[in-house]
C-alpha cells in the first residue's frame, strides 16, 4: 500500500524593508503606472545590510517545525530549493540544519528556480513512499534582489526576497495530502533565464569575459511559454491526482506576473475569486512565491482550511513543477 503523506506544518518570513515602485523611480528610468500595469507588482521586500537567504530560510523552517509539533532529531532529510543561497556550500539545507539543530538529518539544495518548492515536493514524496524517509522539511528561499543587475529595469524590478517552509511527515491517519505530482523541465529554451556564475580565472593565464553574475531574462519568451504551455501542464498534474478541475478549492501559482496568473486561471476556467495572488506586495520571490501566498492567505482568510489547492509554478530551466494538495487545518 502507497505511504500516505501529510503536510505537516509550513511557514514564510520576508525582509521587513520595503522598495515600492515609486522608490525604484530613483535609480530607474521607470514608473509605478508601467510596473503596475504589465505585471501587478506594486512593492517588494528585499534583504539589507548583512541579512541573508539563509536568514529567512531559518525563520520559515522554524514556524514549519512548531506547527508539525515534529521533532528536530526526527527530521531525516532537509532539501533546499535555493538558487542563490548564503554560499555555493556548505548547503544553504546544511546550514539551516546546524541553525535548527537537526542532527539526524541528511541535507542538499536543489536547482529549480522558482519551481524549486515542488521539485522538493516531488523528491520528498519519492523518498518517503519508498520508506526511505519519515520526516522531510523543505525550505524554499531566494533573495533574488542581490542577483539582479539594479540598472537592467525590464529585469531588476520583478524581484523580490523572501522564504517559505513546508513540514511533510508520514500520515498516521491514512489521509495522503499530496494527490499528485508533475514535473517537466524543457532545457531547450533555457537560454530566456540565464544566471552565470563567472569566477577569475587562474593569474597564470589569460582572464576571461564570461558574464557577471547577474539574471540576464527574455521576458516576452518566457511570458509565451507560460500562457501557452503552463495549462496543459497543470490539467494534467490534476487529471494525475483523480480530482475534477471543479472539485479543487484554490489555485497558488507563482507569482511572477499578475497577467500570466489571470491568463491561467482564464485558461483553466477557475473560480477567479480562489485564485491566490500577493504580487502587489511581494513582487517575485522565485521559489518561495508558492509558500508565502498559501501561508500568507491562510493567515488573511482567503484560504479556508481544511481545503483542496494546486500548487503551480515555473522558472529558469525551464522548470515547470504542479502538485494537487490537501491543506488541513492547523498547520499555518
Ligand atoms: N519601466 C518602464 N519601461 C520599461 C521597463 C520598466 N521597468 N521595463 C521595460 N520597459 C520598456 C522596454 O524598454 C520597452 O520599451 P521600447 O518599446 O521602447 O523598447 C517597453 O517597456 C516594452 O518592453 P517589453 O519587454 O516588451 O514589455 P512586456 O510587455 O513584454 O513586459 C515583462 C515585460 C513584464 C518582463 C513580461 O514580459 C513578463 O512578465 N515576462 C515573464 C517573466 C517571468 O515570468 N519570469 C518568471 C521566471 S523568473 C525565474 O525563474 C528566476
């Protein structure tokens, strides 16, 4: 028999400084009337001074573990979803295991970008219905805004920072709260999200001129890609999990652009009123988008538990990444 998986508990902290798109006017050839209309975003939180992904990740992990009530020793793996962690390693999943003191724990970061959170999902759910794990925290968190080139405006003013957790254990009651699955890469338009990671070259030899690192993006293909290919995508992830469209309570996509989300809910005919978004205040924070606007409109309201949802998200791969939830009460 299938092991049953239940979401245990799950968590969000962003940076408490604010940059609204009036700030950006300041460094930017731009406006809050442009940003605010082509993609919804309004504000963003982002990290100052010494503050780090790393940071964030712990806070989120820490509200995750406190509503699961698991133990820390129980906790067997931790995966990261963090593109641009503290450091390159020791893991940003390493160092939130020393922070939180789970000793038991075996723990990596994964590369999905802002898919991240469900490709984690996917890998969890694989390790624990082989038996090979109990306990999984994942933890998705980003501070795009120390990637992105601060004078590239159709880029820099997407982005956000933020992270968000998500405590899985095995179901003593039987209840599987993941339904399904999906996860598709197309490696071949990878090229519309880029992100180097140009180093010196030896001294003795010639240097070279790879790129800086900063997100380098096509917008417009990227756009293309998610209104054409994301419904189809998703409608197969639910098809996956026995559900109806119709029977699913709430949609959670990434929030990377107010118009793609409206284009999918169109697309897939959703109830538009279920249909979760807080991108006029927290811009993109890449893989932690999903976790905070479930945590954030489970906090406001908006998301009654218990309830069903599909999480769904996109990024640099390309990464596209569905799962069909049960939410229970009691774990925000
Ligand atoms: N302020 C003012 N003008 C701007 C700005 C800005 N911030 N940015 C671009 N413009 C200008 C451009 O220079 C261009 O001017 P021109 O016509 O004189 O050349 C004009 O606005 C139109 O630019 P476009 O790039 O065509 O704008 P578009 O309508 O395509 O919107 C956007 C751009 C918002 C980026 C959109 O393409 C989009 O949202 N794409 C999807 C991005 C996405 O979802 N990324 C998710 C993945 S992120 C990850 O995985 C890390």
């Amino acid at each position: 028999m299938s092991i049953p998986i239940k979401i245990a508990g799950l968590g969000f902290q962003v940076p408490k400084t604010v940059i609204t798109n009036d700030d950006l006017t300041q460094i930017l050839d731009t406006s809050d009337e442009w940003i605010r209309t082509r993609t919804g975003i309004g504000k963003r939180h982002v990290v100052s001074g010494n503050e780090t992904a790393l940071d964030l990740g712990i806070n989120a992990a820490k509200q995750a573990l406190e509503k699961s009530k698991i133990d820390v020793k129980d906790i067997d793996y931790i995966i990261a979803a963090a593109s641009f962690g503290t450091h390159i390693y020791p893991s940003t999943a390493c160092e939130i295991q020393n922070a939180i003191g789970a000793n038991n724990a075996a723990c990596f970061d994964i590369t999905a970008a802002c898919a991240g959170l469900i490709y984690s999902m996917g890998i969890a759910r694989g390790f624990m219905k082989s038996g090979m794990a109990k306990n999984i925290l994942i933890v998705a968190t980003d501070t795009v805004s120390r990637c992105v080139d601060w004078t590239d405006r159709s880029t820099c003013v997407l982005f956000g920072d933020g992270a968000g957790a998500m405590m899985l254990t095995v179901a003593d009651d039987g209840q599987d709260d993941i339904l399904a699955v999906d996860l598709i890469s197309e490696g071949n338009i990878g090229h519309h999200i880029v992100m180097p990671t140009a180093g010196k070259n030896c001294p003795l030899v010639e240097p070279n001129d790879l790129e800086p690192m900063h997100i380098k993006m096509n917008g417009k293909e990227v756009y293309k890609f998610v209104v054409t290919k994301l419904p189809t995508y998703v409608e197969k992830c639910v098809e996956k999990s026995g559900l109806k469209m119709e029977d699913i309570d709430y949609l959670v996509p990434h929030q990377a652009n107010l118009r793609i989300i409206e284009a999918l809910q169109k697309r897939l005919n959703f109830n538009p009123n279920n249909v979760i978004s807080n991108i006029e205040e927290y811009a993109n924070t890449s893989a932690a988008s999903i976790p905070i606007a479930l945590v954030e409109s489970v906090r406001n309201g908006k998301i009654k538990l218990p309830c069903s949802a599909i999480l769904t998200g996109f990024g640099a791969g390309m990464t596209v990444g569905t799962a069909v939830v049960r939410l229970r009460e009691g774990i925000v």
